[in-house]
C-alpha cells in the first residue's frame, strides 16, 4: 500500500507500507488530517486515534527517512536527516517519492492511502 502525506502548501511524500497487521491497523484510520509536532532536530510526528498492534511487525532499521511507530507512547515518526534503531521503533513504511520533503510540511496534514 502506498500513503501520502500533504500539507496545503503542494510538500508530499509518500510511503510505501507493507502488508503487515501494522501496516493494516495503519490503513484502517486512513483517510485523517493530523497536526505534526516537531519533536527533534529531524522528525515529526503525531498521535494516531488509535493504538496500534505490532505484533510481528518488524524494529525500525534506522536510516536517512522512515515512517515508522513507537510502541510505547502511540506515536507516528516521520524522520527526514537520520535516525537510529531503537527499542520499541517499528518500521511503518519507506519513502518512495519526495523524499527530503518531510521537513518541509506545514499546519494540517492530509494522510491518505493513494493507488
């Protein structure tokens, strides 16, 4: 599955997400608009309506880009500029196309599954 992520200001990038129970609880919350919090030097993220099962899912590798899940507090991670592995990080999808634009999105977040 692919998903993109828009801001008003024509910044997207989309994510491919593979078929997992991660991935599917993902996709069942889609389409929603969310505000991104900055919360590091290279990240933002958001708080999904949901919780979200990983079981099976596999732990962030660490890399450039990710979208990945943090377990313990039900968090959405976009990294952009680096990140690491990390107890409790699951790989939620890879950047396919715009990628370097995560740092640039701005206000309200459109997150939608596209063909």
């Amino acid at each position: 599955m692919k998903v993109k992520f828009s801001d008003q200001y024509g910044n997207d990038v989309t994510y491919n997400v593979p078929e997992s129970e991660l991935g599917y609880a993902f996709e069942r919350m889609l389409p929603m608009t969310v505000k991104m919090t900055k919360t590091g030097s290279r990240e933002f993220s958001f708080v999904p309506p949901k919780k979200m099962n990983c079981f099976g899912a596999q732990l962030a590798p660490g890399g450039i880009e990710g979208l990945c899940y943090h377990q313990p507090w039900n968090e959405i991670i976009l990294y952009y500029g680096g990140y690491s592995e990390y107890e409790d990080l699951y790989e939620l999808g890879t950047p396919i196309c715009g990628m370097g634009a995560v740092r640039n999105l701005k206000g309200d977040v459109i997150v939608e599954k596209v063909a």
